[in-house]
C-alpha cells in the first residue's frame, strides 16, 4: 500500500520562515487544500497564530498542552497557531492554547525562531513540494 509522502508547509513572515510536516489529518488535508495563504500574524505570549479562512470540527484528539513546535489549529478561531513557550494562561513553561486544538504536526528547526514575529506581521503559507 502506498503511504501518501507526508505534507510539509513552509510559515514566512519578514523576519524568516519555518518549515512544518503535517500528519495525514482531515485539519491537515483541508488546510492544505487552502494553500497558498496570506494573513496577519497575532501574538498571545509565546504563540503566534493567524486567522486562515478554514473552517474545520475539532478533532477526537485535540490538545490544550502542547510541547514547543507543534503546530495546532485553533477550531473556534479558524486559525494556525504555533505555540514556542508560555502563553498567558500557562502553569510554568508549558504551551497552554487558548482551548484545545487540533494537532496537525510538528515545526522542523528551532521553534524560538517564532520569537521574531511581531503582531501584525504579514504572514504566508504555502506547500513545499516535496
């Protein structure tokens, strides 16, 4: 049987850009369906996040807490988010999102690179061809 390769994004905004791989999820398939976008980054602590237009049911396995790098979507807002460190409701240095999240996969290289975001940044995503 045939494994599809698995999906990898890349996330631009003017200070660099990150590459991603996405598991083989419905969240996953229907963001890269939207690909390529742009949107306005938004900051919350040591998250960014940004709204894409995709409109998806929380999965059976959606998360609050989440280890540094993974990349979630946030159903009630539509958007990607990327949690690095703490957010504002964190207990100490966890990732605590906003509610819980969709897993979609994981940030390749160092996540702390999200630091340079700043809030209303244009930001991009698009497929990398594998």
């Amino acid at each position: 049987m045939h494994t599809p390769p698995p999906l990898q994004i890349r996330i631009s905004w003017p200070a660099g850009h990150l590459t991603a791989r996405l598991d083989d999820t419905p969240t996953s398939h229907a963001l890269a369906k939207a690909l390529p976008l742009a949107s306005t980054a938004r900051t919350w602590g040591a998250e960014v996040y940004f709204d894409t237009g995709v409109s998806v049911s929380r999965e059976t396995d959606a998360q609050e807490v989440v280890e540094p790098g993974t990349v979630v979507f946030w159903t009630d807002g539509d958007a990607l988010a990327l949690p690095y460190g703490p957010t504002p409701i964190s207990r100490g240095d966890e990732c605590r999102l906003a509610g819980p999240c969709n897993i979609l996969g994981r940030l390749d290289g160092d996540p702390g690179l999200l630091a340079t975001v700043r809030d209303g940044d244009p930001v991009r995503v698009e497929l990398v061809d594998g």
